[in-house]
C-alpha cells in the first residue's frame, strides 16, 4: 500500500470509528463487495456481503407490527434523533461521501445538509399525517379517509446520491410507521455502514426499535432478493431505466408496489431574451458539477439560433477555467467519474456523437490529475459537443460531463426537443419573456416532473416532490405529499343512525 493510499483508507477509517462502526475486512474467502474511492482509484476495504437477505426481511417484518402502532408523532422523535446526529457528523459523512462518490467537499456536505433538511420536514410531518372527511349521501353516516403504515420497504439506492436518497425514503417511511430495508450501490457500501450506524444510534436514544431500519450488503442479486419477496410491501428503486425496467415487472407480478426513481435527460432552454451571465452560470453547475454524475444533471442545451454561437463561446471559456482535481481539495469543482465503466461510456458516447455529425468545442478528454491519484482514477475534462440535429446518442443518457447543445428557430420547437427523449426528470428555460416561462411550465410546455425557469434543471431541495415521467419511473420522493406513497389509504362509512339506507337508493328487502 502507498502513502497515497493510505491516506484515503486512513480518512475513512477515522469517519466509520468517528460514527460508532469501524471499517469492515472481510474474510479474503467470504462474498463481499470493494469498497474503493474514485479519487485515488485505491480499494479502501473488503465489506462483507449480507448472505441471509431472509432473515433481516423477518426482523423488518416481526419490527413493523410494533411500530405500526406507535403514534406518528412519537415516530418523528426517531427522525428528530437522526436530524441531530446528523448535524453531529455533517463533516465527517459528507467527507466520507465525497471518498466513495467523488463529491466535491461542499457537495458532499450538502448532501448531508439535504440529509438534515428531509428530518426537519419528518419531524413536522410526523404531527400532519391527515385524511378527508367527505360528505355521504346516506343520513346519519360519515365517511372519512384514513391513512395507516403500508409494511416493510425496500430501498434501492444509486451510487450518485449515496445517503440523501436513503434519507428522503426512510424519514418519510419510518414518520408513516413502516420499517425499512436498505441496499445502498455496491459501489458505496462505506456511507451505507456509516448511515447505519448513525441511524442505529437514533433509534437508541429515542428508544425504538434498532430494526426499523436495517441495512443489507451486495449486488443486484441481493436487490433481487428484496425485489421478490411478499413481505416487501413497496420497493422504492433509484438507479438507471436499465435497473428499473428488471425491477417493475417483478414488483408488479406479486402486486407490490413500486416507486422508481429512474434515469434522466434534462434539457435546458436558451431564449434570445434570456440573461446570458445568470444564464452560463446556470449552465455550468449543472452540466459540470458533480462531473456530470447527477439525475439531474445537464446533459442538453437547445439555444436558440440567434444566440448559440454567443452561448457556446461562452460556455466553452467557463469550462476552460474549471479546476478539475481531487475532490477533497479546496478549489476543485469537477472530480472524478466513479469508475471506469463510467469512463468506458464517457468516450463510447463521444464517439457516437462523433458519428451522428457532432463536433467537440470543449473538453473530450481524459485528464491526469497528479497528486495521489492512480491509474485507475478517471477525470475528465467536462465536454460540450454541438449537435446538427436531435440524433440516437442526445436521446440517451450517459452518466458523465457531456453536454450536447441544439438550435432551435421557433418557441414551439424548441419545447418539442425538450420533450423528444424517453426520459421525462428535470428540464428548464432561461428567458425573461413570460409567455415563454409560463408556456414552458403549461399543461403543453414541459412533460417532465421537475420544470424551472431561469435556474438549471439540477439541484432540488426537499420540500417539493421529487420525480419524473416516461422512462424515469413516475416516483415522487421528498417533500409536498409524497408520503402518501409510504402509507395506505382506507375508507371508512361510519352508520351512527339506527336505520341501514344504502347508497344509490338501492332497496334490498
Ligand atoms: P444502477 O441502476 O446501476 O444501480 C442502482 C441500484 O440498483 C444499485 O443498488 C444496484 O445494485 C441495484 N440494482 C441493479 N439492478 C438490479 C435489479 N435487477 N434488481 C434489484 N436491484 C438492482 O445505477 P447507478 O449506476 O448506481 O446510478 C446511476 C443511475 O441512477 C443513473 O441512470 C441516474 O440517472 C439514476 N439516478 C436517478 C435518480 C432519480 O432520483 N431519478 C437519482 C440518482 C440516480
């Protein structure tokens, strides 16, 4: 082992002992999965595999008939505990996070801030789980709605966003008295011991249950074990169109529910009136930022053709000026892709595009970085290709810094490319016209579940719904009402007369 190595495996041992777990070295023979960071390219440890999916299924499941019947609001203080830990170790988990996935430091820490947020929203929530009372047509009956625990879930988590994601299900999950089962990527299985070990601490000082949350080790296959089992009652799945379309027939064969959170090709709007500086920077975070490893992240912009030529000059020089490096250094914006299957598509894409009549004005390489990064580290140089036209390789997602930008001529046009992909997450439009803004946003502008004027398609906070249409599943996570898909709904006629009328007048005897 170099020093350069052991200075990132030291990190993330003192974060895991900092957070009450130590860091994991499985037995070379036993199944495990690698831990190692895209920064040096270095495996950080061997995590030992979860081989008996089963029985942390019955633990959830024999957990879930307790918790069910605790009050919502005494639920909360379990999030309320984790709000606070989490604060604790914003530092330490955000560092961690930006070991295993890359992260820029202060997008690491936001990921723990996003973390911090979605408790705080739990803990209200937990006092605001409410039902309809709606009016009968029967004398001397009342109907109301209620709302109660669905079950055990299932949380299949994406390596971009290693913790927040595991964050907005299971806040939401526990505040609607349901357990929950985590398999966080196999390429982050270090922030999921950490998440664990913080939420176990949670569940301690406020008392519950540690089995309200349980996390299990693996690949696919151990998805997979989630996937078809009965007692799953919803699987919350985020990840690639690939995963989600392996994960939703199988759901749906036992009748399970599902919530997919799946890929996206987010799309970006230019107008001729749009402010040009707000504009670039908009653009820049969230094309390069996060190397381009974002859901949400740009991957088009359709300028129109009085002002591209401006745009991408401009473009093109911020991307020059990017610091690209590791991202635990202070000044870096643009880390690494997490492996070299990211890199693998990164270059595959190019040359397709190349194919499909696309020229490259910034970046299309790899970059070597120094410092303690090995061979098997992937920076990139954040890349903009200008497209002739919509093409095969615009209309699919690949998850590295690429951005592809298109012309339009007229308003109309312009929102039919924006809609012209499988995928329907994030999309914006950067104008000062507010015909334009408020078509965008119209039943007949944008067909994505995330659609922003004059701010980029990334970067959302918690309080709104989460999700998109078409090949990105449908899903809501997060904030407004989506914990209503934790939970089941009843509806209850309540008869407090002493005669028996039935609806619709129907006369029986
Ligand atoms: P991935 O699909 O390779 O893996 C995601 C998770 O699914 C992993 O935990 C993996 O082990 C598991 N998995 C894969 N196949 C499975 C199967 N058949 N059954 C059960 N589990 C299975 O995705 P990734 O490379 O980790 O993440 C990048 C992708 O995730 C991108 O497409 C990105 O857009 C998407 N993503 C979407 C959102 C969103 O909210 N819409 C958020 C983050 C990432």
């Amino acid at each position: 082992m170099t020093t350069a190595q052991t200075t990132v495996t030291d990190r993330a041992r003192r974060i895991l002992e900092a957070v009450g777990t130590t860091l994991p070295d499985a037995d070379p023979s036993a199944e495990a999965v690698i831990a190692r960071s895209p920064i040096t390219g270095e495996t950080i440890a061997r995590v030992p595999a979860t081989t008996d999916v089963d029985a942390v299924i019955a633990r959830a499941q024999q957990a879930f008939t307790t918790w069910r019947s605790v009050p919502a609001p005494v639920r909360g203080a379990v999030v309320r505990e984790l709000g606070e830990l989490l604060r604790e170790h914003k530092a330490d988990l955000g560092e961690l996070v930006s070991i295993e996935a890359g992260k820029i430091r202060s997008e690491g820490l936001g990921e723990v801030q996003e973390m911090i947020d979605i408790c705080d929203f739990g803990v209200g929530l937990s006092r605001q789980l409410y039902g309809l009372t709606i009016a009968t047509e029967r004398p001397g009956h009342r109907m109301m709605e209620q709302w109660h625990p669905l079950g055990p879930i299932a949380v299949i988590t994406a390596f971009n966003f290693p913790v927040a994601v595991w964050s907005w299900n299971t806040v939401l999950a526990l505040v609607s008295g349901d357990t929950v089962v985590w398999k966080p990527s196999e390429k982050t299985p270090l922030t999921g011991l950490a998440v664990q070990a913080i939420m176990e601490e949670a569940a301690r000082r406020a008392g519950a249950d540690p089995a309200i949350a349980q996390l299990v080790i693996g690949d696919r296959a151990v998805g997979e074990a989630l996937v078809d089992d009965t007692r799953i009652a919803l699987v919350s799945a985020t990840g690639s169109t690939r995963m989600g379309a392996q994960v939703a027939p199988r759901v749906a064969a036992r009748f399970g529910r599902v919530l997919l959170e799946l890929g996206g090709n987010n799309a970006a709007i230019v107008a001729p009136s749009a402010d040009i500086d707000l504009t670039v920077r908009g653009l820049v975070f969230s094309a390069a930022g996060t190397a381009g490893q974002r859901c949400t992240s740009l991957r088009r912009v359709i300028a129109h053709e009085s002002i591209a030529d401006e745009l991408v000059e401009r473009l093109a020089k911020a991307y020059a000026s990017l610091p690209i490096g590791s991202p635990l250094e202070a000044d870096t914006l643009v880390g690494p892709l997490i492996d070299q299957q990211a890199y693998n598509g990164f270059t595959a894409a190019l040359s397709a595009a190349a194919e499909q009549g696309g020229s490259i004005v910034a970046g299309g390489d790899r970059v070597a970085v120094g410092g303690d990064s090995g061979d098997d580290a992937y920076y990139v140089h954040p890349t903009i290709v200008r497209m002739p036209e919509q093409s095969a390789v615009v209309r699919s997602e690949t998850f590295a810094p690429i951005l592809y930008v298109l012309t339009y001529s007229d308003f109309d046009e312009a929102i039919a490319l924006n809609n012209d992909v499988p995928q329907g997450l994030s999309s914006s439009v950067f104008t000062t016209d507010l015909r334009e803004a408020e078509r965008f946003l119209s039943a007949s502008g944008s067909d994505c579940g995330i659609a922003n004027v004059n701010i980029g398609p990334s970067g959302a906070e918690i309080g709104g719904a989460f999700g998109g249409e078409k090949e990105t599943g449908g899903g809501r996570e997060s904030g407004s009402d989506a914990w209503r898909g934790y939970m089941r709904r009843t509806t209850n006629t309540v008869n407090y007369s002493s005669e028996l009328p039935l609806a619709q007048g129907v006369q029986f005897g």
